[in-house]
C-alpha cells in the first residue's frame, strides 16, 4: 500500500501515456461530428478514433453527457464511473 498520497499519484501518472497531435487527428477532431461536440470534445474523441484504428482498445471516461453522447454515437466504450 502507498504511503502518501504523492506516491499513489506516480503510480497513476505513471500508466498515463501521451498522444501527439498528429495532422490526421487534428484533421478528424475538425469534420463534424454526429452529435455537436465542443472543441477539446473533438480532440478527445479525434485521438480515441485514431487509437481505435491503430489496433488500441480504448474506452471513455466521462460525467459530462454531452461527451458521453458523442462517444456512444462514434461506437466508443464507456467507462462505468
């Protein structure tokens, strides 16, 4: 068991990884989307397609329903929160 909060947070950010925001993503995270998503919505979900299609499992976590609509429109996972 960690001993302080400091140490649960490294382990947590330590499974975290990131993603470039590569021209194809940005590219996606501009067409529209089949529900109105705000802007950091469509990098969000532009980046979860592009992980989807290289082969990646991915899911979203999120208490926003907006987000959680747009996600389910795009057959993406959801996190039970």
């Amino acid at each position: 068991m960690a001993s302080s909060h400091g140490e649960l947070a490294r382990l947590l950010l330590g499974r975290i990884a990131f993603l470039k925001l590569l021209p194809a993503v940005l590219a996606c995270a501009l067409e529209p989307f089949p529900v109105p998503v705000r802007t950091l919505d469509a990098l969000h979900l532009a980046s979860a397609e592009f992980l989807r299609c290289q082969g990646q499992k991915v899911a979203v976590a999120t208490y926003d329903g907006r987000l959680a609509l747009a996600a389910r429109s795009l057959k993406l996972d959801l996190v039970d929160l």
